[in-house]
C-alpha cells in the first residue's frame, strides 16, 4: 500500500531556492519540447509518437542534459500519460482535446524515483546531471526529511513549484505493508447522503 505525506520546503539558502527554480524551468522546457514532438506526430498522420521513440527525440536537448537523467525522464512520462489520458477521453467527451502547452517561462514539477532518491543523514540530496553540477561547482541542493519518514520505502519524491517559485511543496510517495484489520466481513453498514424519507402527514 502506497501513502503520500506532503509538506512545505523550508530552511533552504536563497542560491538553493534558486537553483530549484532553475531546475524547474527546465523540467518545463522539455515538457513543452517533448510535447511538442508528440503533437506534431499526432497532427500528421493522427498516431501516437511513444515514450521510449520520444526518449529518443528528446535525449540531446539543452534542458534534458541540464536534469539529472531519471528526472527528465520522468517528465517525459508526465507528457505521455497526459496524451494516454487525452485518448482515453475520445470518443466519450465531445470537447476532448490534445493536452496543451504549459506556460513559457513557467515552472514544472521534479520528480524523483528509485535509485536516484538518495537519503543520507535525515537529508534528501536533489539529483543533478554532471553538466548542470559543473556550472555549481557540485554545490547539492539538500531537503530535510520528516523524521517519521526515514526507514521509510520511499517510492517517489515530487517537487512541486508554487506561486512562481516563490514556494516549493514536496510529496513522498512510500510504500507500508497493509495491516489485518481482521474485519467482518458478514458486518456491513453503508450511508447513502442522497437518501431522502418521505413521510406522509
């Protein structure tokens, strides 16, 4: 079973909060340029163009190279559940229509999964690829984890830009094992809140 527990960044250095703006913009910049691909190829000759053919497409622009690898990865996965979301919807929603372009200038979301989440000293490190380190002088961007976190099976970590940058919230994602309520299952109860009596005077 999979909990998620969200919570404010804070603590963090003003050249911190800016390099987590910076990633952003550029998680947003390849959503727009991998969405792009995908559109195009839609609008041609209405197929699908898929993650692994996009992967392709995408994995030698500027804004892919400057995010570590699994999360620009994972952006690309956003823009493909947006267009499987989109084809799920046609044919039963008159208005549906192909997912459109985020904000130019805007900010997206980081996620961070598997191994790449790395925890050390109650402390998760941001991931970032070598050229983007390089330009920091491997300065790491590091977020305070909740002490009932830690030991945790942490499956994703999402960060996610509000107000423009001006505050970050992030999400984990852990797995717990499922508990044995022991319930009864001959036992049931039910509320209907659209359930109306209607008595005679």
């Amino acid at each position: 079973m999979y909990l998620t527990q969200i919570n404010m960044i804070r603590g963090l250095t003003k050249a911190e909060y800016f390099q987590l703006r910076e990633l952003c913009f550029f998680s947003n910049c390849l959503y727009n340029f991998a969405l792009y691909n995908v559109r195009q190829k839609f609008f041609a000759d209405k197929t699908y163009l898929r993650f692994e053919r996009n992967y392709h497409e995408c994995k030698d622009n500027d804004n892919y190279k400057l995010l570590q690898s699994n999360m620009a990865q994972q952006t690309l996965r956003a823009v493909d559940f947006a267009f499987k979301s989109f084809f799920a919807t046609v044919g039963k929603v008159k208005s549906a229509h192909p997912p459109r372009y985020r904000n130019k200038g805007g900010l997206y979301n980081l996620i961070i999964t598997g191994n790449s989440i790395s925890i050390q000293n109650g402390y998760l490190t941001v991931p970032q690829s070598r050229t983007y380190s390089s330009v920091l002088n491997n300065h790491r961007i590091r977020i305070k984890v909740p002490k009932r976190l830690l030991g945790k099976k942490i499956r994703e970590v999402k960060i996610i830009p509000l107000y423009k940058g001006r505050a970050f919230k992030i999400a984990y994602c852990y797995e717990v094992d499922e508990a044995n309520l022991q319930l009864n299952h001959e036992n049931s109860l039910a509320i209907d809140i659209g359930l109306i009596i209607w008595r005679r005077a």
